[in-house]
C-alpha cells in the first residue's frame, strides 16, 4: 500500500515572546491525500499532493507544528476493497478518520468518481468522517465535467459526516501539462476558499 509522508516547511518554532510557537505544544495538523484512482502511480495522486501541499501552507500556523502531508493509493488495496475480509483497508479506513484534512481525489469516470473509490468509501457507516475536514479533487478529460466533484463527491462526504467547507477543486487534464496552469488553479481555488478551510479546520482542532 502505498503510504508516503511529507513536511511542509514552515516559519521555525520560536520560544521566547508575544506569540511565541513551540514545536512540542501540539501535534502537528495531519493532511492525507485519498487518491482513488484505479492506476498506481497516477496523477490524480500527484495532483491531490500539490492540492494538499497548497492546502496545508494554508493552514500553517493553526497547530505550532508544520502540517504533514500523507498520501494513500487505493490502487493499492483493489484487491482487497470487495473482499469478505479487507484487513489493510479496515486500517486505513480508521487512520483517515483520525485525519485533520482529507483531500479526496479522483479522476472522473463517466461523469462521477471511480468505483473503487464508491466500493472504499462504502466501508464507512454514515457519520463515520465527523470532525475530519474534507476537500473534493477532481481531475477530468474535459471542463465541462468540474462540476462532477459539486454534484456527486460533495454529498457522499458530508453523507459520510465529513465538513466540506469549500467548493471541490476542479482540475484538468490541460493543466496537468504544464506546472504554471496548475499552481494558478490552485491559487485561485485557495483565494476563494482558504479562509472557510482554515476557519473549519480550526474549529475542528478546538474540539
């Protein structure tokens, strides 16, 4: 299963005056990618990597520590997901729930989300991401499905008890080619949606 674990730099730690931060006074904020493409190695989880980088610089500050960033592949427990055992799957299920933020990604397959994504997400109970932050991601072949994380991502996360405090990112396969048009979505997306993220995110880690 594919599991990767990130920093993202931040401001040092100071520990003398008026606001002063120490590394030690809380855990650092947890952002994990969810990528349900059905190939390893995608760039839908690439994409979901800059989101959730561009996502935790966002959030810096909230927690003394720097955010982490985490990546899971669900083309890694394919296999598994709609088996009568899913012992890995059950694992991760839980450590996402224990997240901060998730950024789920997926690429869109006949104008919705892929189906081992559904069959992952199917394994939660309604109610059980409460309290876990979410970010739709979804990278489409055309701008004409951006709407696609709005209308079918949206209500299965907030079904499941997530807060989704911001529209879902929507990218395309022409941004993908060239690093300048991606960063330039992403700075868009955050100009309109990081304040609701950071306000969710923060009350959240108050409770």
């Amino acid at each position: 299963m594919t599991f990767t674990t990130e920093a993202v730099t931040a401001a040092p730690p100071t520990t003398d005056g008026p606001g002063a931060r120490t590394a030690d006074a809380a855990p650092a904020l947890r952002v994990v990618v969810l990528s349900g493409n059905p190939r390893p190695g995608s760039r839908t989880a690439a994409t979901g990597r800059a989101t959730a980088t561009a996502v935790a610089r966002a959030l810096d500050g909230v927690r003394p520590a720097a955010p982490e960033i985490e990546t899971v592949e669900l083309a890694d427990l394919a296999g598994e997901v709609l088996a009568p055992e899913h012992p890995r799957a059950d694992a991760v299920l839980a450590d996402l729930a224990r997240a901060d933020v998730v950024v789920v990604a997926t690429p869109v397959y006949k104008a919705s989300y892929t189906g081992l994504l559904k069959a992952f997400l199917d394994l939660y109970r309604a109610g059980d991401l409460r309290d876990v932050v979410a970010v739709p991601l979804v990278v489409s072949g055309n701008p004409a499905h951006a709407l696609a994380g709005e209308v079918h991502l949206r209500p299965l996360l907030v079904e499941l008890g997530a807060v989704v405090p911001t529209r879902a990112v929507a990218v395309t396969k022409a941004d993908l080619a060239d690093p300048v048009a991606l960063d330039a979505v992403l700075e868009r997306w955050l100009a309109d949606a990081g304040a609701a993220l950071r306000a969710a995110v923060r009350t959240e880690v108050a409770r």
